[in-house]
C-alpha cells in the first residue's frame, strides 16, 4: 500500500501578506485586483472567507459581500521564492514531489529519503520544518492514494493534519457533501443534486454506467473515488500541454484596432516567455471572452513548431477577425500556444525584443 501526502499552503498568498505586513493578522484581506477593477480574487484570509469571498471571485463582487476588507495586489516574486523555499522542504524527504501550483503538492513517501515507515511523522516533520523555514502554515492529508490525501488536507484547515486509512475512509467518503469531493465543481455539483446526490454516500448507490452515461470519463473516477479507489502515480515532472497569455481589460472593448493592440502586446509576452522556457509550439490558440462571460477558444495549427512572433501574430489576428462578433463587447483576450515542443531551440526571427 503506498504512502501518499497532500501538503496544501494556508490561505498562501494572503498569508504571506500578512507575514510582511503584521498589521493586517486578524482583518479581511482580499489579494488580487482593486475593489472598482475588473480583476478577480487570487485569495483571501480566513476572515473573509466567512462573508462568502472566494478565489476566482470578481473583486467587485468580493467588495460588495465584505466591504470592509483590505485589498492588495499580488507579489508573484515573494510567491514564488516562497514556494521554493517549501519545495526544498519536501524534496528532503523524497524525489518523488508533484507541485500542483505554488502552494500545493503530493509526495510519495512509501520508500522515502529518511527511511521512516511512518508517513504521520513524515507529515509532522513537513509541517514543523515549513513553518520553521517560512513562517507559515499549512494542512497536510495522509492517505494510500491521491484522492484521498486531497481529501485529508482540506479536512482541518487551517493547519490541519489528518489521516485517512481503509478503515476510516467509508466514514469520511459518506458523509461528505458532495461539493466537497475532488474533481467535483460548482456545476457539476449542482446537476448530481439534481440527480438527487448530495453526499458521498448517495454517489456510492450509483452504478458505474450510470455515471459514466451521466459524466463520461470523469464518471467512472467518482465511481472508484467513493470507493477510496485511485491508482494515479505522484509523478515528479509534467511537460507543460500549452503556454498562453491572457487580459481582462479595465472596461470591455468594442473597438476592433484596440483589440490588436492588445492582441499584439500579448503575443510579445507569449513570446518572451516561450524564449526564455525554450518552447516552440504548433497549434495558435485565441480565447475571447464576451461582456456576458460568454467564451469562446478557436485554434489554427501550423505545419511545424514555431515561436516566432510575426507568425503567431498573423494567425492569432486571422481567428480575431474571423470570430469576431462586432455588436459585442470583449471583457478578456488571450493567446497561446498547444503541441508543444519542449527544449528546443526556440530562435525566431526577432530573438530579442525591445522591452
């Protein structure tokens, strides 16, 4: 039976706000963009949260439920050194580390760098040693698989620590609400209610086909997953899928020249970021987001890899014009690129660009 941990940051971006600025313990803080812009929550305290504020909330919306809160603007730079800093933590323990984003990432510890068979003094010491090293917290899950690890370090927030074993999990699968399930979204949630699932003991009287008809693929991992089934690896390294840009403009845009400029300003990013990753790609993506939240994504792949900015622009204002609707307005606008081609010699046309 393997020994999987689920190591998940507190409230990371906030917290290190608050670790920088002391001041602000105990308030409602929200980081992202201003409360008048048009940008979302990155995250937010604990005291917050209790208003109803979430991650990926507009922060008008975020300003109207809390009012009194404190917004500040992301510092991606102390994020990331933070996260390196817990990454040097974990890697201590085993080379098998699976980073999920900056403040989150599984460990297989069944055969681990400091020979204990125990994974709960493991997950201590990850504990103790993160909050020594970074002055922060964070919940950690104990469990044979990734699913249920996940499920573990969400159960005791903030700075928790739980194990979930074969003979606890039927308990703890049961009675879990049913929004709480990994893998489980806002609506995807709402049609299993619909379908009269509301916990995990309701998804456990589903039959597999039933579910896989109802949700496909994703179907069959509910099936196994209420039933502490997951046979997923912890897997070190994963090659990026696609690398892309994207904007959500202060006030929507109707105007087609000032979609190209911003068009153009986002290839230039795209492109100094496919440089400096040595990435070339095939297929040019366009994603646009209308006033009503209505998305749409369009692609064009190309004969062979590219990163050269003057093709990506072509085609990316090629799918602009064709699926442009003029009587709407565009909120958002991004670009990238997919079949990617990684560690290559990335050299375009225009190498070096003038920033």
């Amino acid at each position: 039976m393997r020994k999987i941990i689920h190591v998940d940051m507190d409230a990371f971006f906030a917290a290190i706000e608050i670790r920088e600025d002391p001041s602000l313990k105990g308030k409602c803080l929200i980081v992202g963009g201003s409360p008048n812009s048009r940008g979302v929550v990155s995250t937010c305290s604990y005291e917050a949260r209790k208003f109803g504020v979430h991650s990926a909330m507009p922060c008008s919306q975020a300003w109207r439920l809390c009012p009194q809160a404190i917004f500040v603007r992301p510092n991606f730079g102390l994020y990331r050194e933070a996260s390196a800093q817990i990454r040097e933590v974990l890697n201590r323990y085993t080379p098998l580390v699976e980073p999920v984003s900056l403040d989150e990432a599984y460990l297989d510890v069944t055969a681990n760098l400091i020979n204990e068979p125990d994974s709960m003094v493991i997950a201590r010491r990850i504990k103790q040693e993160i909050l020594e090293k970074t002055r922060l917290t964070c919940s950690v899950g104990v469990s044979f698989n990734k699913f249920l690890a996940k499920i573990g370090s969400e159960l005791q927030k903030p700075d928790g620590l739980s194990q979930i074993t074969p003979e606890n999990a039927p308990e703890i699968l049961f009675a879990l609400p049913i929004g709480k399930f990994h893998g489980i979204g806002n609506v995807t949630a709402a049609k299993m209610q619909k379908m009269g699932i509301h916990t995990g003991a309701d998804l456990y009287e589903w039959s597999a086909a039933d579910l896989a008809n109802h949700f496909g693929k994703m179907g069959l991992f509910f099936y196994n997953a209420v039933r502490g089934i997951d046979e997923r690896e912890v897997i070190s390294y994963r090659e990026p899928k696609s690398i892309s840009c994207e904007h959500t403009f202060n006030e929507d845009i109707s105007d087609m020249q000032e979609l190209v400029q911003n068009l153009k300003e986002l290839v230039e990013r795209l492109v100094i970021r496919m440089h400096n990753k040595q990435i070339q790609g095939k297929t040019i993506m366009l994603k646009i987001k209308y006033e009503n939240f209505e998305l749409i994504t369009r692609s064009y792949s190309l004969s062979q890899s590219t990163a050269d900015e003057k093709t990506i622009l072509k085609h990316a204002q090629k799918l602009l014009v064709e699926n442009w609707d003029e009587s709407r307005k565009i909120r958002l606008l991004g670009v990238g690129l997919s079949r990617l081609d990684l560690g290559s010699d990335a050299s375009g046309e225009q190498l070096f660009l003038d920033i």
